[in-house]
C-alpha cells in the first residue's frame, strides 16, 4: 500500500482540555490523519476524547502504556475495541503473558484492526538509570532490542521506540514489524524531557513506520506551517530511501 508523507505523522494531544485538542484538530484539517490520545486527556475526558477525533475522521493513537495482569488488560483491550482505537500501547516489560492475552483479544475480535504496540524503554530515560537504579544489567540497546524480539513473540504488531534504535528493531525483528517513535525534533529545536531525539528525516531514513511530533507542533505559532516542514522533513526521508 502506497503511503503519503502525511500517514507517517502522528501529532500528541498532550494538552489540557477537550476544547483545545478540538480547536487543533480543526486548525490543522486535512494535514492530519493519525492523532494521539495520552493520559492527560484520557484521564480527564476519557472516550469523549477518542470520540471527537473518531467524528472527524480521525485515526487515534490511545497511549495510555498499560501495565497489569493479564485479566485487567484483557477488559481494556475489549474497551479499546468498542471504541475503534486504531493504535494501544501496553508496556512490554509486562511480560509475554500480558502481550499475548493483549494480542489474543484483538485475533478473537470481529474487528482485527487494532494494532497493539509494546512500549519498550522511555525515551525520556537514559542507560544510567537503567542500570543504576532499575537493575538492569544490559546497554539500553540490547534491553530495547530483547524487548522488541518478546513483543514480536507475544503476536504484537510492533512497539514504540527512540529513533536511535529503529533500524535494529527491523533487522532484527523484520520489515512489517511496526515501530512507532517518539523523540522527534526538527533540526534546532529544543529536545526537552527526551533524551534519545531525532529529526522527521532522519528518523524516517532509520525505517520508523511512524513519528510522533508534539510540542513542535503544538507550541507553534503557525501549527499549520510547523505541520507542512516535518511532511517536508518526512518526504525528504522517503526520497532517500527510494
């Protein structure tokens, strides 16, 4: 399936209120396809988040990174069903069981549309904390890529990643595993909390099926203008690898 530069974006409504996230939405239009839903709007306004964007005909990323038992998930996957979430995060460090019970809901499901990603390692978090404070004796690269490889395991579609580690997740876990990724800057702006960024171009050229661009978007004076330079950002990274 041919895909536009537009598909590959993925803009964060990581803002206050509904009445906001709408306004946006409106002021972009047609330049975006994909939006996300995170825990600041969701725990405020809950589906009538996902709602708003589905009445516009909008694709929504619901990343609320959900982490329990398996029998908790379950009923949150069925949830995110009903909806017609097109993308849910779950957090891959929380065990094959968890994914796979996760993956089974959406293979038993009339619609098999939704795509589960495994959360691997936070972009905001660095290898020293890794080590130092959650224990974890590996390079952040070989935890995200194990990550990575279990998620595959468990039947996910793909996971959510830095853009540093992109074209080791497709050499290792294949072409059409999906990743997802956060930590996307154009060239100059300021990387804020993230601490594994990329620019649209680069990111694309490492093979993301995906990025997420926020802040550079929505702290913008013009978001139409901030949205029309990471499409031309992401076409040049297209061009590049054609």
């Amino acid at each position: 399936m041919n895909r536009e530069a537009r598909d590959y974006l993925i803009v964060p409504l990581d803002i206050p209120t509904l009445k906001e996230a709408k306004d946006i939405v409106d002021e972009i239009d047609d330049l975006v396809i994909h939006y996300k839903v995170g825990l600041q709007l969701y725990t405020k306004y809950g589906p009538k988040a996902v709602e708003m964007l589905k009445g516009k005909g909008k694709k929504v990323f619901l990343d609320l990174k959900l982490h329990d038992i398996p029998n908790t998930i379950i009923g949150a996957v069925e949830a995110a069903i009903d909806m017609e979430v097109n993308m849910l995060t779950i957090h891959a460090l929380g065990g094959f069981d968890m994914m796979e019970s996760a993956q089974k809901v959406v293979w038993e499901s009339k619609s098999k549309d939704l795509i589960i990603l495994g959360v691997t390692i936070l972009t905001s978090l660095d290898e020293a904390f890794l080590q130092d404070f959650l224990g974890i004796d590996k390079s952040m690269k070989t935890q995200i890529l194990d990550l990575a490889t279990l998620s595959r395991s468990a039947g996910l579609s793909g996971v959510v990643a830095s853009p540093k580690e992109v074209s080791q997740i497709k050499e290792k876990c294949g072409g059409n595993f999906i990743v997802v990724t956060p930590g996307i800057r154009p060239q100059g702006a300021d990387a804020g909390d993230q601490k594994r960024v990329e620019t649209p171009e680069r990111a694309i050229m490492n093979g993301a099926d995906y990025i997420v661009v926020g802040r550079p978007i929505i702290q913008a004076e013009s978001k139409i203008d901030a949205v029309k330079s990471i499409i031309k950002g992401i076409e040049r990274g297209l061009h590049k690898i054609t």
